[in-house]
C-alpha cells in the first residue's frame, strides 16, 4: 500500500505529485470514455469487460480516464440514475437518485480492479459529449442541487487511495458534436495490438520511473546548458543535477555545456525502445547528434564530483 496520491510540495515548482510514503510515478494514462456500458455503435455490445480492460491497461499505463454516466454510447437497459418513478435512466439531471446496481456492478469493479492493479481510476463526473451525461452537476430535477450527488461520489470511493476525481470533461463545449468516435478510446475492449502506442508509452514510463528524477525537473531555457537549441527541442532541468532534452527531429551537433564534474549521458529511443549510454564520464562541453526519430529524449545526470 503506498498511500493516497497528494502534490509533492517539495517538487519542482509544486507540479509533480507522489503518494503518502513518498513513492514516485510517472503517469502516462489512458481513456475509455464510455467503457462501462460494455456498448457501442447502434446499442450493440462490444464484448467488452471491464474488469479485463483494467487489468489489460495497467500493463502499459498508470492510470485510466473514464465516465460515469453513459454517454454517446449507452447501455440498452442498465442505467446509472433512477427517475422520480424509480425507473433507470441516462439523464444526469437525476444524478441525486444514483443506480446502485450500476455503481456496484459496473464503477465499483472498475475502481476496485484499478486498484488491485495500481492503477489509477480517473472518475469523469460530468460529461463526456451527451447533453444527458454532461447535465450531472446541473441536477436540475434536485432544483439544481448537485451535492446529493458530490456526496455519494465521495462516501462510495473516498477510501480508494488510487482514485482520483475529475468534475467535468471539457467543460466549455456548449452543444457537443456528435462525430464517429469510435473504438477503445470510447467503449474500450483495449487491445494493445490496436492501440499501436501502448508499448512505447508502457516502456517511456518504465523508463522514466527507473532512470530520471522527473518531480525534481522543471521546464528550462534551452540557452543555460544547451545554446543556440533548435526551437523543436524542450528541456527540464534540475540545475546542476539532471537535465532531460526531448526531440522529434533530426540534428547533428548539438552541443552542451555541463557544469562541473562528470556527467552520465544517455539517449532514449522512445519509438525503437533502446537505451544507450553516449557517456559514461562526460566533462565540459559535449557534443552529440539527434537521430531523425519521432520521440527521443537524452538525459544528462550527474555522476562522480
């Protein structure tokens, strides 16, 4: 057990979080918006399951984003709220009369397997792209009284210490769009095969908890280390500790400048999944050369005085 997620004061300008014993994780996540329905295009089901969706992410992932409402894509019969006759429904504006039969069948298993897994369950309160699923919080048939509601949320998942709450997604689309959106993005059935990224984010994330101290890296200019820097390049910096340079293009000679004593220099081909170490024991001005590859980082951490 490692505790609740909470934003690490001590971390770089306060934007990196870590959990109650002082863990760190990179978090690189995933979306399956409409995934509890276990539906999709014309009410038909997918096959999905969710608990096997949960399990199958925490694989490549640490964390997932989903709705809990039903969105573009509802269940036929299963519903997340009860009307004022008790019957199921989509409409959010009945969100202070939940369904337990759908949180404890559908949103508790997805928490709870998350958790087995340690993941994270990211709950969409409100949205995503339904009148009806975005309407939650407005509550207008509780008077407009959502607090029913943001309470329910709380005693139901506040003890799990991977869940983390997001009230609205995209909350400034006023009539949403109604395109094809398709697939395990919305109405999940992850499939890594499918998901052609899957791998390389699962192996940048090993990569980074392994390799670099990200909570102690900040965004840099590019001119106190490496100048005259090509504006594609990004920099974090922890000064005179670790510096991290992220690429998508190609260029030869580039050069920094390190400070005193001697450095570790080592290039990640996020694409191609290789590690290589340029440098063992760098000093002073270093050369180097980016490949032309769509996702490189090269990460400088200091060693021996």
């Amino acid at each position: 057990m490692h505790g609740f997620w909470v934003p690490d004061d001590a971390s770089a300008g306060r934007r990196w979080y870590r959990r109650s014993d002082g863990s760190h994780q990179y978090i690189i996540g995933n979306t399956h918006y409409t995934f509890l329905t276990e539906h999709g295009l014309s009410g038909k089901s997918t096959g999905g399951n969710i608990a096997a969706d949960m399990a199958a992410n925490a694989k490549f992932f640490k964390k997932v984003r989903f709705g809990l409402q039903s969105g573009q894509y509802p269940h036929p019969t299963e519903k997340p709220w009860l009307d004022d006759d008790g019957r199921p429904t989509d409409d959010g504006n009945y969100s202070h009369r939940p369904n337990p039969r759908w949180f404890h069948q559908r949103v508790d298993l997805a928490v709870r397997t998350a958790f087995e897994h340690d993941l994270i369950a990211d709950l969409i309160l409100a949205g995503p792209d339904t009148p009806e699923s975005r309407t939650t919080l407005k509550a207008k048939h509780n008077a407009g009284d959502a607090t029913p509601y943001l309470r329910y949320i709380a005693a139901r998942y506040g003890s799990f210490p991977n869940v983390w709450l997001c009230l609205c997604n995209e909350y400034d689309i006023k009539n949403p769009k109604h395109g094809q959106k398709l697939g395990q993005y919305f109405w999940g059935c992850f499939d890594a095969g499918k998901h052609t990224a899957a791998d390389n984010l699962g192996w940048l994330r090993e990569t980074i908890d392994r390799e670099i101290t990200f909570w102690k890296l900040a965004p840099a200019a590019a001119a106190d280390v490496f100048p005259d820097l090509d504006r594609r390049f990004r920099v974090l910096a922890w000064p005179d500790h670790e510096y991290v340079l992220g690429t998508d293009a190609a260029k030869s000679g580039i050069v920094a400048n390190l400070g005193s004593g001697h450095w570790i220099v080592t290039r990640h081909d996020v694409i191609g999944k290789e590690s290589l170490v340029l440098a063992k024991d760098a000093t002073g001005r270093f050369a180097f050369d980016a490949p032309a590859c769509r996702a490189v980082l090269f990460h400088f951490r200091k060693g021996r005085p």
